[in-house]
C-alpha cells in the first residue's frame, strides 16, 4: 500500500519542540515574568517560523500550564494565584511521593550516580543566580519521576514541577538553596538504603519547606522586549540545557 501524504496542516514537530524548551527554559528562569505577553508574530520572528508554528507551540505550554490563552489569540506567561500556587505544591507533594516509593532500593548504580551529579551541579550554582537554583532543583525532581519509567507520572510531574517554578517567581524571597541541596541529598540516601517509608516522609517535608519558602510578594516589574529576553534561548536552539527526558520505556 502506498504512503499517505503528509497532511497539509501538519505542524513540524521539531520546530514546536524547539519554541517550546525555549520558552519553557526562559519561564523557569524567570527572564519571562509572569504576566509577560507572548505574541505570535514576535516569537515567529525570533525562531524563524510562521505563526501557526507559534500558535501550536503556545498551545503546547498552555496545556503544561506555563501559559495562558486569552480572547483574541493573546498568549501571557501564567500567573497563578497564590491559592492555584499552594495547591500545587500540595498536588505535588502527593505525586513525588508516590515517585520516591516506586524508586525506594530500586534505583542503579548508574542512576544514583547521574543524581549525584545532578545535585554537585546544583552545589556549584549556589553562589550564582537563584533563578538558575531553582531550574537546577526542578530538574532534579523532573529527573527522579523519569527513573521510574512511568508515563503518567514523568507528564504530570513535569507539569505541576513547571508550575511550581511560576509560583517561585511570583511569590518569591531570597533564601540560601543550601538547605534545598542538603534535602535533595538526603532523599537520594533514603533512596539508596531503601527506606520507603523515611524517603515519602523526607519528600513530603521538603517540598512544604520549598512551599512555605515564598513570601506573597510579586516580583518587580521588568520592561525588557521580548525579542531581547528570548535572543539566548532561541540561539542555544536544539542544545537548550534544560534536563531532556530519555523515552520512557514502556513495561511489555
């Protein structure tokens, strides 16, 4: 039987995938605030894509909660209400827990060691911006829901870890992510020795102290153009540093 002939309307993913860990990145490093208008025109003169391109991209990060669509085609970064806010942490902490104890006593030497390395990257970026902390911590997490191979908990974990970073952006205070490292070492222990019970109980407090660590204060307004606040993310292109989640293998 011969091949069907690609569909007119289809949208290349490649080019979607690219927008989207752009925005997902400059969001998470909050060089997009909260708030920030996303015009279509603008990010299809950015990447080099037409606005349907950008239309679907936007609608992508829609559905992560990242951003929301407003009447008129209008795309803004999320900004969650401080209740939206706590309630995802609360669903978050729910999720990770159920993460940590598929993974309690089963994770690889491999894996314990690619966690290691993970949080020795999020110790030598303490001293720099906390914008690049708080990415590095996500990823972390992002990180621990992808060794459980399970679909359903990398998307949803992902999603609601994405919009926990907003909230962190919005509702924000200076504090020292040493106690965030010492935490995330700590679960990592409890993972190796295969404590289920300790592990759930040091994931749950940690992320009820990341919660109780933001202040309802929003951040300061920014000015700066889109294009100009995109310019680093959309050069890195295919080599965006955000932690890339290998295909999940699916249990046969």
């Amino acid at each position: 039987m011969a091949p069907r002939p690609a569909s007119k309307t289809a949208v290349p993913s490649d080019k979607v995938g690219v927008i989207c860990r752009a925005l997902r990145r400059a969001i998470i490093e909050q060089a997009l605030a909260p708030g920030a208008k996303l015009p279509e025109d603008s990010l299809g003169e950015r990447f080099g894509v037409s606005r349907t391109i950008a239309r679907h991209a936007l609608g992508q990060l829609a559905a992560e909660g990242l951003v929301e669509l407003r009447r008129n085609r209008i795309a803004v970064v999320a900004t969650p209400s401080w209740q939206e806010a706590r309630d995802a942490f609360d669903i978050r902490i729910e999720l990770e827990r159920l993460v940590v104890r598929q993974l309690a006593g089963k994770l690889t030497k491999s894996q314990i060691a690619e966690l290691n390395t993970h949080v020795d990257a999020e110790d030598r970026a303490r001293d720099g911006s906390d914008a690049v902390s708080i990415r590095l911590a996500t990823e972390f997490h992002i990180l621990l829901a992808n060794m459980t191979n399970s679909p359903i908990l990398v998307r949803y974990v992902s999603e609601v870890a994405y919009r926990c970073c907003l909230t962190l952006s919005l509702y924000s205070r200076p504090h020292s992510s040493e106690c965030a490292i010492n935490e995330h070492r700590a679960i990592i222990a409890a993972l190796v020795k295969g404590d289920e019970s300790k592990v759930m109980s040091l994931m749950h407090s940690h992320l009820d102290s990341v919660a109780s660590r933001a202040l309802v204060a929003p951040a300061p307004p920014r000015g700066r153009d889109l294009l100009d606040i995109l310019a680093p993310y959309a050069e890195e292109g295919e080599s965006e540093r955000v932690v890339k989640l290998p295909k999940v293998v699916r249990a046969r």
